[in-house]
C-alpha cells in the first residue's frame, strides 16, 4: 500500500507517550559513553515549552523551539555547585511535528532523535556554533 492508497482518515499523530517512547529508543541507541551520560540528564516530552523557558531563550513562538537542554553543561560543573535541580533535556512534540511535516523527507524517529543529539551536545558544553560546524544535518 503506497501513501496514496493508504487510508489517512484513521491516522492519529503521536501521543506525548510515544514521542517519550521515540527519545528513550533514541536515548538508548546511543554509544557508550553518551548513553551513560543522557541516562544521567531527565527527559521530559511536552506538547510546547513552558512560557518561562520560551522567556529564557527569547522566544515569543512556541514552535519555534523544538528542544532545549536545561542545565549546567559538563564543561562548566564544578564540586562547589549547589544543586538546582536535575540537568534535563525538553523536548516539544508540536514544532517537531511541524518540523518533521514541513521537511516531508526525515523519518520522525530521525528527527526526535537529531533533536535529542542536539540537545545533549549542549550537555558536553558544546556551543549552537560548534553543533554546525559537526552536523550540517539542519542544513
């Protein structure tokens, strides 16, 4: 059954569980010892960001921003840190979904796991620069 025939009017988009589901297979694909470290960082999937995170970023668009690392990159942490919480990668289901509708030729599996990499690159203490100049995937 092709895209054409292929009955569309039963099709649902993903559910927040299954876009949770769609990183922690991501997540757990990951080589040794990137998947010790993401396993370290809490994941949360949700439909947009947060007014407060959009705030941070400078964002007014929730569907401009389709993950986020929220926490102290590895290269900055020190033993004299106060814990302020858990370091935790965002991701948002809806830009990605637009993201993934408007780009027709990414597997949504691909492109929630790019965006997972993405954000655990900035756990590492990679900056947006350096993620570009290693993956011209955005391109």
């Amino acid at each position: 059954m092709n895209a054409m025939t292929r009955d569309w009017t039963q099709m649902m988009p993903p559910d927040l569980a299954a876009f949770e589901a769609l990183a922690e297979a991501a997540r757990d694909s990951l080589p040794e010892p990137y998947r010790a470290a993401a396993l370290a960082i809490a994941l949360r999937v949700e439909d947009f960001a947060p007014d407060h995170l959009l705030a941070e970023v400078e964002l007014d668009n929730p569907f401009e921003l389709t993950g986020l690392y929220d926490g102290i990159p590895l290269t900055e942490k020190s033993v004299m840190d106060q814990p302020h919480g858990p370091d935790t990668i965002w991701l948002f289901r809806r830009p990605i979904l637009d993201e993934w509708a408007e780009r027709g030729t990414e597997a949504l599996g691909h492109l929630v796991a790019h965006v997972l990499v993405h954000e655990l690159a900035h756990h590492f203490g990679w900056s947006d620069d350096d993620i570009a100049h290693i993956d011209r995937w955005w391109e």
